[in-house]
C-alpha cells in the first residue's frame, strides 16, 4: 500500500469530515442522509490519515508529487 494522495488533499478530506460531523452534531442531517455522510467521513478520515486512496490506487491516480532526481 504506497501512499498515493497529497498533503493538500490529505487536509482537504479531514476538513471535509469534520465539516460534515459538525452538521450532523447541530442536526442538519437526519436520518439516512446522516449515516450516509457519517460513512463519508469516516472514510475520508482513514484515507486521510494514512495518505491512500483506494479508488485512486484502482484508477491509477495519484495526487502525490513525483521525487525528483537531484543532479550534482
């Protein structure tokens, strides 16, 4: 499992889940909207916090910059 997302996109999905757990907390969703953007966030928390991305790793994505060769 090689990392394959950025530190951008890393932020941008834990920003993400946050935002939703703090409408469901006030109760902007309910019901089945709720349990399905609670697993969003749950996902986009784990994703987040080990820099992997199941999806992009089956389409061959990445958002992780490429190492560059250092010439001396």
């Amino acid at each position: 499992m090689k990392a394959n997302m950025h530190l951008i996109d890393r932020i941008a999905r834990i920003v993400i889940s946050i935002a939703i757990a703090m409408l469901y907390v006030s109760g902007y969703f309910t019901g089945t909207l709720a349990i399905i953007t609670l697993i969003v966030a749950v996902i986009f928390t784990v994703t987040g916090l080990i820099g992997f991305c199941p999806l992009y790793a089956l389409f061959g994505l990445t958002t992780r910059e490429k190492k560059r060769n250092k010439v001396n």
